[in-house]
C-alpha cells in the first residue's frame, strides 16, 4: 500500500527531513506550506549557515522576506548602512550565531537613521567579530554564552565595561589586541582620580580592563584564548591567579616560555584541555611538568612539534585522556612510543591523530586495541600494515572518521579482509565491518585497486570519500557509479589520478580532464 507523504503528521515529516542533505531540505521546503513548516524548526535547520557577502546590499530587500528561521548567519566583507541595521533588527530575535569578518559601519550621522546599541538578541549565543566595527551595535546579548572579539581598532576599556552589563552567561572568551599593562602607562590614561569604573576610557584596553571583565564572568567562564593578546608572562599568569576562576580550557601566547605556563597550570588545576599547538617553548621538561599537575586532562594537542620525544610516555599515562593529536611531531622516536606502550594507561581515547608518527606497527596496534571507543582516526603516513588495518576493521566498530592516505603498506588485502596466510590471531574483517564511518581518506595509497575498492568500500553512512593519487586505481564511470550506489548517503567524492578527477558535490558529478 502507497502512502502520500503529504498525508504524514507534520512531526513524522520533521524526522524524515532531518535525514536529507541541507541542499534536499531546503528544495523540499518549497514544495507546500506543510513542508515548509515542517522544516522550518530547530531540528532541520540547525546545521544550516547563511554567508552574506560584498554583495549584500544588492539583495538585502529580498532578504528581508525570509520565510524559513535560520539560526546561524555570517557576514564577510560587508558595508553596515541603514539597510543593513534594520536587516539585523528585524531577525534579531532569531539569531543565535553571529560572524562579522571585515565588516564595517558606514552611516551619514545627518541623514542615518540608527543609534548605537540597537540590537538586541535575545537568543544570541555565539558572536564572532573578526576586523569589524559593530560592536557598538549590541545592546543586549543577555544569552551569549562565547563571545569572539579579533578586532585590530576600536576595542577600548569603555567598549568592555559596556559589554560587561549586558554578558551573563559567558563561558567562552576570546580577544586579541595591543594591551597596556605597565602601572606608568595606566596612570596616563587615568589621572586624577579616575578609573575604569567612573570614566573607562575610550583610547585604550588595559590588562587592568581585562582582569576585571574576567573577574565579573569568574563563575561561568570555562574556555579563555590568550594567544593573540599582547600580555606580559606575568600577566597572564595573573589571571590564572584570578579568585573562583576554574578554567577548563586556555590557549598561551605563542611566545610564554615554560616556566610561565607551569604557574598558570598550577594555579588552574581544573583545566581539562590544552593546545600547545602555538607554543615556541615546548620541550619535554615541559610536556612533563604539565602531566604531572594536570592529571586530569582529557584533551591534549602538541602539534607541529619538533622538541618532544620522551615525554610521550607521561603523555600515555594519563588516564582521563580522550582527544590527542600529535600531528607531524615527528621527533617522538619508535623506541619512545614502545616505551610509552609499557606503561599505558590512556584507555578512553575518542580522537587521536598520530599522522606522520614515527610508531611501529605493532606498537600501533597495541594502542588501538586498548582504545575501542576511537570515533576519529588519523594514522596517515605512518607504517600502518594489512594486518593492524584488520584489527581496526574488526574491533573500532564505533569509528566514524578513518584518515589512512599515504600509508603505503595498504593494499586490497587490509581493505577487503582477504589474506592468503593468516594466524588464528588474526580474524579476516573487511572495512565495511565499520557501519557509522562518515569519512573515509585513503588517497596516495598505490597498492589498492578499483577491484579492492568496490568490495571493501559498502558503507551505510558514508558521506565522504577522498582517493587522491592512487596510482593502482583506473578511473571509470562505472567505477564512481558503483561506489554511488553501494554508499547510499555519499555526498562529496573526490577521486584524482595523474590524468583524470572525479568529483562529487551534493548530489551533482562531473568529470574534469586535466589540461
């Protein structure tokens, strides 16, 4: 028996629309009111961002006329006129992530029609303001919960005392700027008298101006990027030092030596995440002190790093560990990983990025089988083999995104389960055993074929699908055809070879011949 869709409860119609493609939602949309309405909800357009650029204006009277609440909107390279203002007015309410990149205020105080604070979001959560200057435009964010402030002008002690009334909830806090933060250059600017609470100023932004506003926020404030602030290493360790201030996550300046970092560790032991990505001082002296007094880190980035090697095993040793990227710090030797391997004790990791490390496969192999919950994966370039592909195809049945280019040891074998000698030890699973794969990247892969391809690549879920320069592949139409077919909600297909590329976006392939 046939069922007509249109005929479904409307809240039977919001579960099937939530399974479509942003593109199919909103074509479906347009189809009747009922299915507009049925989409225009949080649960079908949550994912959904609308990008306003250099052109906005041309258009911002048709876009007055929204007929579907999107939540998220980002505008780049935009003049901010009247036009402009009362675009923003009109969905205010509706807004709850703002991006303002290179956008500026541009009005004829005799003929303009707008004043300062005349936005007021009251579902605002998310405001990003790169290299613009609207923040005198907010009045009320009383909901924003992470406020991103990467402006090169205009970013004042006035402009934060102001902001401050109107922020309650903050947990994520991001500036960048020059700071003064000297005592003779504060006097300066504060004479007789004067202070940020009487008369902030309207010239500079001062440490003074920043301890306080983090002060204010002390309760809620979680996350505090610090790296694109101009502060001096006892600065910043005088925010660690900030009453009832329990940090989870920070980012230093890329120039903080080591000894400064240690303090402000010390000082917020409730960090649980930390980046040295930026750092220029990181050793392993370093890495080390910071295990032993964060032993409750869960997340964990040292990438690019070309100091680090032994500390990898107080690295494994941390036991609330989740997420770990070590992404191209090739330093860490092959007899540092065994080590670490002796003494592991990371048993919950989520996401860990080895790419470019120099580990032994078994050694490999022995950290994955520990870590069963990994749901994202990159082991690209390393010495990854068929027989450790196995294991994760039998055995990391949670994994949803599986990095494996340029791991040159891969052939059909490893993908399609199928060796000719094999222990008892070793039980011959294809990768299509890994049923919630999302994305799969095995480009520079020589020795796997379209034969290999079309056996092992049968994934219900798999949205992306990467094989560049994979000299072993013959590109047909009946190949990318049948990798469509057998990967029901692939979405984005990017198949290269030295003469051909095949790519997918959406729901629209072409072939391009390269010139």
């Amino acid at each position: 028996m046939t069922v007509d869709i249109s005929s479904l409860p409307e809240e039977v119609l919001i579960n099937i629309f939530k399974f479509l493609n942003v593109r199919n939602r909103l074509t479906a949309s347009l189809v009747c009111k009922k299915w507009l309405r049925a989409i225009n909800c949080h649960k079908n357009l949550y994912d959904i961002k609308i990008y306003f650029s250099h052109n906005f204006l041309k258009y911002v009277q048709t876009s007055s006329h929204m007929t579907r609440q999107f939540l998220h909107f980002s505008f780049d390279n935009v003049m901010i006129n009247d036009s402009v203002v009362e675009f923003l007015k009109q969905y205010s309410k509706q807004f709850v992530t703002l991006k303002f990149n290179d956008c500026k205020v541009v009005n004829d105080e005799k003929e303009s029609k707008f004043q300062e604070k005349v936005l007021n979001c009251e579902n605002l959560q998310f405001l990003n303001i790169h290299n613009s200057d609207v923040i005198p435009l907010f009045g009320s964010l009383p909901n924003v919960i992470a406020l991103i402030l990467h402006v090169s002008t205009g970013l004042t002690d006035y402009v934060m005392f102001e902001l401050n009334k109107t922020l309650f909830k903050l947990e994520i806090f991001s500036l960048s700027g020059s700071v003064i933060y000297n005592e003779r250059d504060y006097q300066r600017f504060y004479m007789n008298g004067e202070t940020i609470e009487n008369n902030p100023s309207k010239s500079v932004l001062s440490f003074v101006s920043i301890k306080k506003f983090i002060e204010k926020h002390c309760s809620t404030i979680r996350v505090v990027n610090l790296a694109m602030l101009q502060l001096s290493p006892d600065a910043v360790v005088t925010i660690s030092e900030i009453k009832d201030l329990k940090l989870e996550s920070v980012l230093f300046p890329s120039d903080l030596e080591s000894s400064f970092m240690k303090k402000f560790c010390e000082n917020q032991f409730s960090l649980t995440s930390l980046d040295l990505s930026i750092s220029r001082h990181v050793t392993d002296d370093t890495v080390s002190a910071l295990c032993k007094c964060l032993p409750n880190l869960e997340r964990f980035f040292i990438r690019n790093n070309h100091a680090i090697n032994i500390s990898i095993i107080e690295i494994f040793q941390l036991e609330h560990l989740e997420a770990l990227d070590l992404n191209s710090s090739d330093t860490i030797s092959e007899s540092s990983y065994r080590q670490a391997m002796l003494k592991l004790k990371a048993f919950k990791l989520k996401h860990l990025n080895l790419a470019f490390a120099r580990i032994a496969d078994d050694c490999l192999c022995e950290l994955l089988k520990h870590n069963l919950n990994i749901r994202h994966l990159n082991i690209s370039h390393t010495r990854v083999s068929n027989k450790t592909l196995n294991m994760i195809s039998k055995n990391l049945i949670l994994i949803e995104n599986l990095d494996l280019s340029s791991c040159l040891r891969i052939s059909d074998s490893g993908l399609t389960g199928e060796f000719e000698n094999y222990s008892d030890s070793l039980t011959p699973t294809p990768l299509s055993n890994l049923k919630k794969l999302r994305k799969l990247d095995i480009s520079d892969t020589n020795l796997i074929t379209n034969d290999g391809c079309i056996k092992a690549m049968q994934f219900p879920k798999l949205l992306a699908l990467v094989l560049h320069e994979c000299d072993g592949l013959i590109l047909k139409d009946d190949f990318v055809i049948d990798l469509e077919k057998q990967n029901p909600c692939l979405q984005h297909v990017f198949i290269s070879s030295h003469s051909k590329k095949y790519v997918m976006l959406g729901e629209i392939s072409s072939k391009l011949n390269s010139m």
